[in-house]
C-alpha cells in the first residue's frame, strides 16, 4: 500500500488585514490539530505573511520552504504583490523533495503553478516512486477569455508526465462551467469523491 501524507491547502487572502496575525494563527491551529501537515500548500502569501512564516520557530525546525523571499513571485499589481509557497516536512521516512519549479502559464493576473516533486517511499515499492505535487492559484474572476481551463489543462499534462501527483490550491471555480472542468480534463476530483457532491466552490 502507498504510504499515507497529510496535505493541507489555504488561500491565506493577501487583501485582509493582519496578515502576520492570521498566518501565525493559522499555523498554530494546524500545530494543535497534531503534529501538523506533512505538505502545507499557501496561497495568496503577502510579504507580511511570509515573514511571518519564515521567522516561525516551528516551520523553520520542521519545514523545506519553496521560497524565502518574493524573488520569483509573478503577481505584482500596483505595489501589491503576493505568491504562493509550499512547504515539505524535513526528514518525512516516506518521502524525499527532489525538485521545485513554476510552471509558466497564460494568466491574466501573472500567475503560475508551483511544482514540487518528491521520491515517495512504499515499504511494498522499490523503487521509490515519483510523486508531483502541483500547488495553483488559478485565475479569479470571470474574465473573458478564461485562462483557467488551459491553466488547468497545462497543470494536467504535468501531472501525468510524472505518473502520479496531485493538484491542489484555490481553483476559483466561480463559474458553471468550471465545474465539469475535471471531468473533461479526466482529472478526478477528491471534493467530489469526499463529499459525494457534484460541486465545489474554491
């Protein structure tokens, strides 16, 4: 049997206030839920955030950090500016990060894919396996035309090119057309298999 990872995703929301405080809270919440996520998946990271996230005791003891700095964030409107990160346990038994790279995609608001791939260890596997792990932001807001879907599609392709994976992240599916966007991509959707719902919001 595969071994089992806990990942967690969150939209940390760039535009809210407090973004020190909310980050810190949150990693509090999710080191009191356990031992905490063995992958943390971020979006929407402001400066203030990711400073907050670097200078944590706990992530900087248990965590690889995709990006310490703003260096190879896209998203920059009007002195705005924000990105996502992706965080890896250190020293998991069941895996090893091997990789980290963006994948480059047509985007309204200069967004991209944060790419991590790691050598995933099975006591019945050698062996090791790769496993990718695709952290998004797809675009928001339903602006003509819809980048989303080949956003999607590229993610996909990557998928697949490793074998195994998951895509994770905010989808911003705010449309009725991007609810069908898995199935048509044959990608499967783990809300819908979770929940037993046919859509999912986010």
């Amino acid at each position: 049997h595969p071994p089992s990872l806990r990942i967690v995703s969150w939209n940390v929301d760039s535009s809210s206030p407090h973004p020190s405080q909310r980050l810190t809270a949150l990693l509090v919440s999710l080191l009191e839920s356990g031992t905490g996520p063995d992958i943390l998946l971020l979006q929407e990271v402001s400066h203030h955030a990711l400073y907050a996230l670097t200078d944590n005791p706990w992530v900087r003891s248990s965590y690889y950090l995709t990006d310490v700095d703003t260096g190879c964030w896209r998203m920059r409107n009007n002195n705005h500016s924000f990105g996502s990160i992706t965080l890896l346990r250190k020293g998991h038994a069941s895996f090893t990060p091997i990789t980290v790279y963006r994948i480059p995609y047509r985007s309204h608001m200069n967004r991209d894919a944060l790419c991590c791939d790691i050598h995933l260890y099975s006591p019945s596997q050698s062996p090791s396996k790769l496993f990718r792990v695709i952290n998004v932001h797809l675009d928001s807001l339903a602006i003509n035309p819809p980048f989303r879907p080949t956003q999607l599609t590229i993610c996909g392709d990557y998928l697949r090119a490793a074998g195994s994976g998951i895509i994770m992240g905010d989808f911003n599916a705010i449309t009725p057309a991007d609810q069908s966007l898995t199935d048509e991509l044959g990608l499967l959707d783990a809300w819908k298999v979770a929940v037993s719902k046919s859509v999912a919001y986010g």
